[in-house]
C-alpha cells in the first residue's frame, strides 16, 4: 500500500509539473496589452460567461449545505436546549451516572441516587 501511495503522489507531482510548463510555455504571456477594466469585467462575467458563472454558485451552494450538514451537532441534550422543566432535567438524569445535589440547610453533598440496602 506505501508503495502505491507513493507512486501516485509522485505521479501526481510530475502531472502538475507538467501542467505548469505548458501553462508557461503558451504564447499568450509574451502579448503585453492593457488590463480589462472593472466594467469590462463584470460584462464579461455576466454576459459572456453568465453560465459558468451560475454552475460555480450552484457548486458553492452545495458545498455550504454540505460542510453545515458536517458540522451539526446530534447530541440529545443539544436537539432540546430550547426544552426547560421536567423533560430537561430527565434528559440530564439520563446522561449523568450519578447526579449529585447540594442540600441547602446543611451543606453537605447527598446522592440522588437510591442505594440498595
């Protein structure tokens, strides 16, 4: 398995190589010529390229569904944080192996878990 992973690392470190010398090499990069200005931009953008430009928002779209859908979080006590009284304090109880309080009038730490005697 090492060995496959590094042949296809280092065959994909030639692809890129190579990609870059042809990128390099094209004849475009020896014509000096003037800057499009921001008007010339956004007509090319929408006008010209009006249909790439909407399959990449649609891309984009899916991708921000897709990492919110990643991130969420499934915890029970989380899909009911807005749920107060009774059932957050058993959801609570449910999670926790032992629950402990603090008895006001003396201070002192009691179990609220039945003992068996």
């Amino acid at each position: 398995m090492r060995a496959i992973s590094a042949l296809t690392s280092v065959g994909t470190f030639i692809f890129v190589l190579l990609v870059l010398q042809e990128v390099n090499s094209h004849s475009m990069w020896g014509v000096s010529g003037n800057p499009p200005s921001t008007v010339e931009f956004a007509n090319s953008i929408f006008n010209e390229w009006a249909f790439v430009t909407i399959i990449l928002g649609a891309l984009l779209a899916m991708a921000m569904i897709g990492a919110s859908y990643l991130v969420r979080d499934e915890r029970l006590i989380n899909l009911v944080w807005d749920i107060r009284g009774d059932i957050s304090d058993n959801i609570e109880k449910t999670q926790n192996k032992k629950n402990f309080s603090i008895d006001n009038s003396f201070g002192s730490m009691k179990s609220n878990i039945k003992e068996e005697e």
